[in-house]
C-alpha cells in the first residue's frame, strides 16, 4: 500500500470509533470508556506515524506541515477534554463532536490537499513509505512502551 492510501485507512478507523462513541448513551459509561481509550491508543499511535515517517518524508512537496502540526496539537487539547468528561456526563457527547469536527477537518486537509502533494514522490517512493508506516503502526501498538504512555497518558488527563 501507498502511504496515502495506509494512512486513509487508519483516518477512516479513526473517524469510526468516533462515530461509534457518538452513538452511545449515557448509560454505555462501560462502552464509553473502551471507545474512548482506543480512540486515545490509536490517536497516538498516528500522530507518531505522522510525525516520525510521513511528515519528514513531504517536508520538500508539502507546504502545509506547519498547519498539520498545529492540528495535532488541537486534536490533542479536544481528546483530554474528552479523556476528563465523565462518561454519563450530558457534555461527553458533544465533547466528542468537538474532537470529531477538528479531527474530520485535518483528515480532509491531508487527503485532499497534502497528499496530492506527496504524489511528487513518485509512486516508489510512496509504496516504500507506506511499508515503513504499516511496519511502524504494528510496532507501536505491540510496544511495551506505547502502552505505558497511553497509561500514564489516560491517567494524568483524568486527573486533572
């Protein structure tokens, strides 16, 4: 697979847990919960993905890091608004909308403005990157390190 097309797939898993933690109520507390810290695994682990192969990679075809980066940074700030909403708290829903809204505008960004732009790659190039992201995804979600952060993570945003 194509960078792009690795990347889309996880966007498209993405925007799914947030669809799915839309629709639960406030009595799936329990639901809410797996959905959430799933949501917060996997966020994470493409942010990394992200930042450490792709972004590097279109530094020289795509003007437009800055503003991804930036977006990173504001899907961040809405998922520890979720992360300390209760679960049976009337805002969880619309707190998860919020995030919902951010994450589907930079998703849009990079898949029809970003990745077009990584097209000068050339299709090499794009096939062997979308190898290293697949590689990288796999690694992340078996480390041992990834799920200590994502622990330490949840825990300091309920805190708080």
């Amino acid at each position: 697979m194509k960078a792009d097309e690795v990347l889309i797939a996880h966007h498209d898993m993405l925007r799914g847990l947030l669809r799915d933690l839309t629709r639960t109520t406030d009595a799936e507390t329990g639901r809410r919960e797996e959905l959430r810290d799933r949501l917060l695994r996997e966020l994470e682990i493409h942010t990394q993905i992200e930042d450490e192969l792709f972004y590097p990679a279109v530094r020289d075809v795509s003007p437009l890091l800055s503003l991804a980066h930036a977006e990173h940074r504001q899907i961040d700030d809405q998922l520890a608004t979720v992360m300390r909403t209760a679960p049976d708290d009337p805002e969880f829903v619309p707190e998860v909308r919020m995030l919902e809204s951010t994450l589907r505008h930079h998703t849009m960004e990079e898949e029809e403005r970003m990745f077009p732009q990584a097209q000068a790659l050339g299709a090499d190039r794009l096939e062997e990157l979308g190898s290293q992201l697949q590689e990288r995804q796999r690694e992340l979600a078996r480390s041992g390190a990834m799920r200590l952060i994502i622990r330490l993570k949840r825990a300091t945003l309920r805190l708080v």
